[in-house]
C-alpha cells in the first residue's frame, strides 16, 4: 500500500515552478540585493581562503562541546575550530535535515530532489557562485546518496 500511495504521488508531481519575470528584476534587486558584490580584495585574490561547511543535526553540536584536553572528538579538524571562523549555532530554515540542504545550497525551501525537477540545472546557486570564482565544490556525505534523491541533484547541481 505504501508503494501504491509513493507511486501515486511520484505520478501526480504537481510541483510546477513558473521561471522568474525577468522584467521585475530590477525591482527585486532593490529589494534582495542578489547580484551585488564585495569591494575587490587584493590579499584574497593572492591568497583565496578555503571554504568548508560542515552542516550537522543539532544534535552534533552537544557531541563538540565535549572536546577538549584529552578528549579530541574533531581530530585534525581540531585546529581550524580554534584558529578559523566556525559558526555553532544558527538556525535553518526549515526544520529537518534535506530541507536544510536545500535552503542552504539551492536557496530553496522545497525539497526539489523529489520533484520532477530533480535533474535541472540552477544557474543562481551558491554553489555555482564558487566555481565561477575558481573554487573546486566537493559534496561529502556520511548518508546514502539515495536518500531524497541528492545524489541525482547534486551530480546535476555538478557538485
């Protein structure tokens, strides 16, 4: 029955995703400034900083503070949180891991891997930001790169 009712559903997607008015473009731009930029920054043009986020269920962060002395929870991961920028808390906007991902890399709260959209390419990304300026993007994951279909997204993505 399960199977019948996920059929059904997968059958009746009826996720329809309208392409932006592009005439309003410059009035969303007054409004979500999405295309402006940072000054130029000669010493990070010389020195381009590495990136990394490592997005974690809440309950991870309870496991970290835990680290210390001895007891080195982080490994070699231990030195950047002490000398880097690491950002614990902050809230997602949405309650639930892979409509996290998807807020978080795709600027999307629907979870769009489950969707017949779930193999278009999204020029506006976060994610396509980076490598335009040069960065190589690796998606890493502990999980089954079935589950909600993120593999498929992400190889589409070109993560």
């Amino acid at each position: 029955m399960s199977f019948s009712f996920a059929l059904r559903d997968y059958q009746k997607d009826s996720l329809d995703l309208k392409p932006a008015n592009m005439e309003r473009l410059e009035e969303l731009e007054k409004i979500f400034p999405l295309f402006s930029t940072t000054p130029k920054n000669d010493f990070a043009l010389k020195n381009p900083p590495h990136i990394m986020v490592n997005l974690m269920e809440s309950f991870g962060t309870q496991m970290l503070s835990l680290q210390e002395g001895n007891l080195n929870l982080l490994g070699e991961l231990a030195q950047h949180f002490e000398e880097d920028f690491v950002w614990t808390r902050f809230l997602p906007c949405q309650n639930g891991t892979a409509s996290s991902f998807f807020c978080l890399f795709f600027q999307s709260p629907i979870v769009l891997s489950k969707s017949k959209y779930k193999e278009h390419y999204l020029p506006f990304i976060p994610i396509e930001v980076y490598k335009q300026q040069g960065y190589r993007v690796i998606f890493l994951t502990a999980g089954n790169s079935t589950w909600f279909d993120l593999g498929v997204f992400y190889e589409s993505a070109r993560c």
